[in-house]
C-alpha cells in the first residue's frame, strides 16, 4: 500500500466498514460481542463525523467522533461542550502495521481542531495495542473506571480515559 486515502465515511461504504470490522472482531474480539446491527454499532449515539482508510474500494479502518459523556468529560476535567469523543477506532486485521489507525487519528484529530475543541477517548483494558497507538502519540492517562459490561473473557470491562497532548504552548490541542 504506497498512500492511504482518509476521507469522510459514506453510506455507500457501511458494508465494507462492516466487513473490515469482522476482520477486527474475529483477531482481537472488538467489539467484545458482535452487534446485533453492526451498522448501528458504527453510528453511535451523537456521531458528529467519521471517517474511513482506504485503498481502492477497499476499507482498511474506521474511526468516528461522537459528543462527550459527562463521565468521560469529569475524567479529563474539562466541560463536555469542549470536548469531542475518539469511537470505534479500528484497522483491519490485514491493515495492521502500515499506518493505518495513526492516520485515521491524526484526522479525527485535525477536525477537532479544525472545530476547537479538544479530544479524549476511552479504550478498555484489554486494547494494548490501541494502548500503545494512544501513548506513542503523546495522549495523557486521565482515569480508569469499571464499565457495565463484561470483555470477551468474562472480566468487567475496565475503561481506561485519555486525553489529546497538550499543544506546544500547553494549550490542548485543538482548542485554538
């Protein structure tokens, strides 16, 4: 894959999205259990946007931004009007190592500033390798809580908040 193409999410792209989410949820059990209405599950409640990877007519990932949950919003003590929300991030599994989930972030993160307001994400415990993207990427840890629903493994879901990395002036970014 020499260029990855971001551009905003289309109707006409909701069944490749699906697909490439079943490559997801087959290698690494995201989501936990598979949605009734997988197209549903990518549209979730107060979507502002998203946005999908692709080469050719092929989806290679997903992510969305939604409006911030006061409980996500208390986390990173900011209000949720100054916030927006990071959702279903994911790379197809055959997508995995080329970039692909860093450039879908750096745009979910280019329209957040573009609309000033600063981005922060939950990630449940088990997502290291998203983990791992949020941290190399500068993003702050700002709390964890125990959420009503159990992981694929049968644990209680442990949520993990973070927060985008404060501009150069220590302003967060996005806010301009």
């Amino acid at each position: 894959m020499d260029a990855i193409e971001i551009r905003r999410r289309r109707g006409a792209d909701m069944k490749a999205c699906i697909d490439a989410l079943a490559t997801v949820h087959e290698a690494d059990r995201y989501p936990a259990a598979w949605p009734a209405d997988p197209g549903n599950w990518l549209t979730p409640h107060g979507l502002l946007d998203a946005w999908v990877a692709v080469d050719g007519p092929t989806v290679l990932g997903h992510v969305a931004l939604t409006r911030t949950e006061d409980v996500l919003a208390k986390k990173a003590g900011l209000p949720a009007a100054e916030l927006a929300s990071v959702a279903r991030l994911f790379a197809r599994a055959g997508a995995r190592r080329r970039g692909v989930a860093g450039a879908l972030l750096d745009a979910v993160t280019a329209a957040a500033a573009a609309d000033g307001v600063r981005l922060v994400l939950e990630v449940e415990d088990g997502g290291t390798a998203a983990i791992a993207l949020y941290e190399r990427a500068g993003w702050r840890y700002v709390g964890s809580r125990t959420d009503d629903w159990t992981t694929a493994d049968g644990r209680p879901a442990r949520m993990h908040a973070y927060a985008a990395p404060a501009g150069p002036a220590g302003e967060p970014s996005g806010i301009r």
